[in-house]
C-alpha cells in the first residue's frame, strides 16, 4: 500500500519533454503532408481529440521517441523513482498513439493519452488519476491546465509551470503542496538564439555595391541601407526559425544542431510562428517602401529560402547553388536600394565564392557523419567527400578568377590601380588555400560564415581587403583632402 501511494505520474508536454507533440505534428502535417492542414485545422474546430488522431495517424512514423528534448531534470526523477521500485506513469493530453511511443521508449509501468472523445487535459485528467488512484499519487506536471490535477493529488512538482503553480488552495483553504523542480525558462533568449543574430553578417553584402558608388551616394541613400540592412535582416532570421521548424527531427539527430532552441525544446513552436507571421509580412511590406525593386528582391529571397526549406536543401548539388544564389540576391538588393545596377563578374565572383563556403558546408556535414554512411535530411553520402573537396576548391578559385576579370577587365572601372586588384586577388586566394585546407583537416565549424567571423586570420585577410580596394575605390575623396 505504501508504493501505491508513491505513484509517480508524469504529463508528457512541457514535463517530460521541452515542447508539445501537437504543436510538433502541425509542423510535420506542414513539412510533409500540407494537402491534410487543412483538414487538421477543421478538425480542431470540431473536436481537438478527434484531430489529435488524425494527426497521430498520419504523421507518427516521422518522429523518433528516442531523440525527443526530454528535460534532464524531470528524467533523472523518473530514474531516481524507477530505482526506489517505485511505480511510474505517463498520462497525458497528447494522442494515445504518440504516449504510448514514449512510454515504450522509457520503459514504464503504464501509460494513458487522448483518444477520439476524451481530452484527457485538466479536470477529465484529475478524474482518471483519482478514479486510477485515489488521491494516492504525485503528479509532475507544467501549466495551469495542471492545477486541478495538482489538486488532487496527493503532491506535485512543477516544470517550467507558472508562479501560482505553488500558491494553490484546495476548496477548503488547504495548501496544495507543489515542489518547484524545475524553474520558469524565459523565452527572449532562446528567441534571440533561434534568429541568429550572428547570421546577419551575411546581410553587410547589402553595402558591397553602394560601397562600390560610395562618393555619389547622398544621406537619404544611407539611411535607406541602414533600414534595409534590418528589414532583410528580420526577414533573415524569421527564415532561419521556418527551417529550423521543419529540420527539428533531422537537427536533433545532429551532433550540434540538436541545441537549436526549436530542436532542443527551449523555444515553443507557438512562439516561433507568431514571431515568423508578425515579421514576414511586416518586412517585405517595408521593403517595398523603400523602393519597389528592393521589395520585389526581398520577397523573391523569402519564396527562395521558403522552397529551400521545404525541399531544395534536400536535393545534392542544387542545395549549394541555391544557398549561393541566395547570397547573390543580397548583392543585388543593395544595389537595388541606390539604384546601381551589378556587373555580371561581380556577382560572378560573389557566386562562386560563396558557392565554395556552401559545398564546405557540406563537405564538413559529410566528413562527420561519414560512419553513418549519409547526412541526415540532405542528399548526400559518405563517399562524396573527396568531390565535394574538389569541387569546393575549384569553386573557390574560381572566385578569384572572377575578381581579377572584374578588376581588370571589366567595362565599368571600379577600380584605379591594377595593384589593388591583384593584392587583393592574391589575399583572397591565400584565404581561399588556407580554407579548404582546414576543411580538409575536418577543423572547420559546421558553418563557414562562423569560420570566417570568429577565426582571427580571417577576419586579418578579409579586412586587409577590404580596407585596400575601400582606400583604392575612394580615391576621389579622400585625395581631394590631402
């Protein structure tokens, strides 16, 4: 009788995992099924227990139990329990089919979710567990549809759960003992980590071409690349979160992007898609303020990431030219802002230089996943390493080929002096050497752009060139002082 009253039953959503399955099979219907969304949808309307199964049904296969962002807390009280010979329970709001996946994966002693006509959230939850159990049991659960389980109980734990979660009162004035075992996450961190702040550095390509005009541009020229540097940048970020909404699976089976707060849990799916449906809209309307052909670039770069998203990065050797080109369009939005057309060998070099950065994605992807024989959600295999090596090398200095003709053949003479040019060119094919070097070393961080901001030799040649042909293309300015 005394381990009967010890029953330890858990809630699945928020508790013993970071987010909510629901939430996560939307997404799934979303990535892979989206002609049932609609469907899904309607049926929310109808009845939420009815489209908990739809979803359920049709979707279960496309997730892992075991790599779901199972809160370490809420897991080492489980195995502590487990220890005791205490029984342990899962029963949850989630579909019947999904609790039962996890209760297999963490071996316990019964498991309970939602069927077709019962909800099993807040009050037809508490009366399961006390016609289960009495009030002989203790409940860890994360919201305030937990606090009429909570009541009765016989004890409870909160995970994530709101502040009034351990202020409750039973009906006559008695406390309702709540331990608090994990505290109240925040939510502005992981949001500013799922937008990747750091990212926006790629977005400073919107400046190359007002650079290459500098001495024609006026002060409401500046001003309208400082508000379209943020407008592309949001845009940027909410893109990234929509990728990493439909990655979440394959992220989690990754050795780094598992801690991406959508993959790990720390950021909710909600949240995400809130933030995603204020800001694209919000920034392609801006965009067009500022100039209708910077507007028509920015949203082709948003339909560009989406259909990236939704399958291109799937596809080998597409992926890269798409991320490439993706890179290209941010060129050509700058340009647009001031209205001065690119060159063509300009967004040749631009192409095919970071062509060579996104095949060393790639090629760091493939050399450490190399033992399970492919990447997993893209389309390449262990045995593409050394094309990708040659590939990525020749791409790269290919950029540096498309430098020198732009430099010293190009109708429009950007430049002043053949010196700047070839100093240059010889900096970035020394930086392009040394890159596929330490890729080939399988030193290179899973993403160049990091590589390339964080590593100090890089930071030294890529500033070198810049501040050369800066000082070359300014001439104009700067002699006229001196």
């Amino acid at each position: 009788m005394a381990q009967k009253e010890d029953v330890l039953v858990f809630d699945l959503d928020g508790t013993l995992i970071r987010n909510d399955l629901t939430h996560e099979l939307l997404v799934l219907c979303a990535r892979w099924k989206p002609h049932l969304l609609p469907i899904a949808l309607f049926k929310f309307l109808i009845s939420k227990p009815e489209a908990k199964r739809y979803l359920a049904e049709k979707l279960h296969l496309h997730y892992d139990a075991a790599s779901l962002p199972y809160d370490p807390d809420v897991i080492a009280l489980m195995e502590a329990h487990k220890a005791k010979g205490v029984p342990v329970e899962i029963v949850s709001g989630s579909d019947h089919i999904l609790v039962q996946k996890v209760a297999d994966h963490l071996e316990v002693d019964f498991f309970k979710g939602s069927e077709p006509g019962n909800n099993l959230t807040s009050t037809r939850k508490a009366a399961f567990l006390r016609e289960r159990h009495g009030d002989s049991f203790v409940y860890v659960g994360n919201s305030s549809a937990d606090y009429a389980v909570w009541r009765a109980a016989r004890k409870g734990y909160g995970v994530n759960a709101p502040s009034r979660s351990y202020k409750l009162k039973q009906d006559d004035g008695r406390d309702v003992e709540v331990e608090r075992l994990v505290d109240r996450r925040g939510r502005l961190k992981p949001l500013l980590k799922a937008m990747r702040l750091h990212q926006w550095a790629k977005n400073v390509l919107i400046f190359i071409v007002p650079g290459l005009v500098l001495p024609t541009l006026g002060t409401t020229d500046f001003i309208k690349l400082v508000v379209a540097f943020f407008c592309f940048s949001l845009l940027a970020s909410a893109t990234y979160m929509l990728n990493d909404l439909f990655d979440m699976p394959d992220d989690r089976a990754h050795h780094s992007k598992h801690a991406r707060p959508l993959a790990s849990g720390t950021l909710s799916v909600p949240l995400a898609g809130l933030f995603m449906a204020v800001v694209i809209p919000s920034t392609i309307a801006l965009s067009f303020l500022i100039s209708t052909a910077f507007g028509i670039t920015t949203l082709v770069y948003g339909l560009m990431t989406c259909a990236y998203s939704f399958r291109l990065k799937r596809l080998p050797v597409l992926d890269v030219f798409i991320l490439a080109g993706l890179f290209m369009i941010r060129v050509i939005a700058g340009a647009n802002v001031v209205g001065a057309p690119p060159t063509g060998w300009l967004l040749t070099f631009i192409g095919t230089f970071f062509l060579s950065l996104a095949i060393g994605k790639r090629y760091v992807e493939v050399v450490r996943t190399r033992d399970k024989g492919s990447v997993t959600g893209r389309g390449y295999v262990a045995s593409d390493e050394i094309p990708l090596l040659a590939m990525g090398t020749a791409a790269g200095f290919s950029s540096v080929i498309s430098l020198l003709i732009y430099g010293l053949l190009s109708q429009s003479q950007i430049f002043h002096s053949e010196t700047t040019i070839l100093l240059g060119s010889a900096i970035l094919a020394a930086w392009v050497l040394r890159f596929w070097m330490i890729a080939g070393r399988g030193e290179l961080h899973d993403d160049p752009v990091i590589f390339a901001v964080k590593d100090k030799v890089s930071l030294l040649s890529l500033g070198l060139i810049g501040l050369i042909m800066g000082l070359d293309i300014t001439r104009p300015v700067w002699s006229s002082l001196f």
